[in-house]
C-alpha cells in the first residue's frame, strides 16, 4: 500500500509566477490536510479538506492560497504569485474517515518550495 | 486554545546515552499527543500517541513517553540512544474541533533537533 505521494519534491520559481503542489492521500483515506514548515520552525497547519469540501482554512492565508481535493484525482495547494517569503517545506498528510481526534495522521515525503 | 511547547531546539547525546526530549502542553479538555521523528528532507513519521488509555506509551525504536497530567507533560524518552536517532523530533496535539469524528488538525512544537554522537 503506497504512502502518501506529493509532487514534486522539490519546486523553484521565481516571484509572481504560480505554485502547485500535489498530493495524493494513502488508498482509502478521505481527508486530506496541508502543513507549511518554515526555516527553523515546526509545522503549521494550513487547510483540511474532505473529498470536494474544505472543512477547515483556517491556517491558509487570506491571499494567495488556495486549495482543492476534487472528486477525482490528487489534492492541490495552489499558490498564486509567489514572493520569497513562500519559501518552505509543505507538507500533506492523510488520514482514513473514521480515524477521530486521536487518529494517526500520515504524512507524505513534503515539496520544498524555493522563490527566487 | 491548545498550544505545545518542546524545551530545547537542540539536544545532544552520546551514543549509549539516556535520550530526553521535553514536550508540555496546553489544553482545556483530554488532550491527544503524539510524537513524530523527521529525518533529513523526509516526511514525518508517528513514533507514539496517547489516546487516555495508559499513560505510558511505547513506540517504534525503543521509545517510549509518560503523560503526566499534573505536570501537563508528554516527554519522550529512550534508554540508550542510536546514532540512528539523529533526527528532528516533533510533539504534537491534536486540536479540539471535532467534524463528525474525523481526525483533525495537529498543532506541533517548534521541534528538537537530537544529535549523537560518537
């Protein structure tokens, strides 16, 4: 059973120009959720999304940022004019329907995002 | 608001040595925790959770953490450290919101970085 797969590992673009990150979530798992993890800092969580919803944005910033997991096909983190300050790991993780509050979330292998 | 703070960026061992890596909490309600290992330019992966059954809980590769709720800690130990172990550890709890049951967000610490050496 494949673990969670993002691509690409590894994204440079250089400012204003546009980001997309994939994720596909383990076979069976439903949620999907996005982490950011800056220089020298933990993960911060970002957005969490079920299959064509997006439950919580609450970590997304208010521009910029935007993500999706439709019916079909991966989950995408979309970043839209990109300024250095975007520089990061990011990082998806997933998790089955019925796993709760204390269920494993588990995590892909990250996309590292370099603005020039 | 839940919170999770991890003392000390950076912990250094001797290979054989004791491992302690400090994780204390913040929560108004049973909190869930978990600890997970990031090596080098990889994702994370769950070393051990406690869920309110017993409070200590075992994990892979010989770790282990003790939930004291008195003291509001989770921190994560290992008899005798691997130069295997080097790596980036995270303690994490897992936030109050709940949507239908589902797992939801995980708030972390900044994270400790363990070295061994030699």
């Amino acid at each position: 059973n494949a673990g969670v797969m993002q691509n690409p590992r590894h994204l440079v673009r250089r400012r204003g120009q546009e980001a997309r990150l994939r994720c596909s979530p383990m076979k069976g798992h439903s949620h999907v959720y996005w982490y950011r993890q800056l220089p020298e800092e933990g993960l911060k969580f970002m957005v969490y999304l079920q299959k064509e919803n997006i439950i919580d944005e609450s970590g997304m910033p208010k521009e910029r940022f935007s993500a999706e997991f439709p019916k079909e096909g991966p989950s995408i983190l979309r970043i839209q004019q990109v300024v250095r300050g975007d520089s990061a790991a990011y990082f998806c993780a997933s998790s089955p329907q019925t796993s709760g509050r204390s269920g494993e979330q588990f995590f892909g292998p990250g996309t590292r995002l370099t603005v020039l | 608001a839940q919170s999770v703070t991890q003392l000390g960026s950076h912990v250094s061992v001797s290979e054989g040595a004791l491992v302690l890596l400090r994780c204390n909490y913040s929560s108004s309600v049973p909190p869930y925790l978990f600890w997970y290992v990031q090596y080098p330019n990889q994702g994370l992966q769950l070393l051990l959770k406690y869920t309110s059954a017993a409070t200590l809980v075992k994990g892979i590769n010989g770790f282990e953490a003790e939930f004291k709720k008195s003291e509001t800690s989770f921190h994560l130990t290992k008899p005798s450290a691997h130069m295997s172990d080097a790596a980036e550890y995270f303690c994490a709890v897992s936030s109050l919101m709940n949507y239908g049951g589902a797992t939801n967000k995980l708030i972390f610490g900044t994270g400790t970085l363990l070295a061994v050496q030699p």
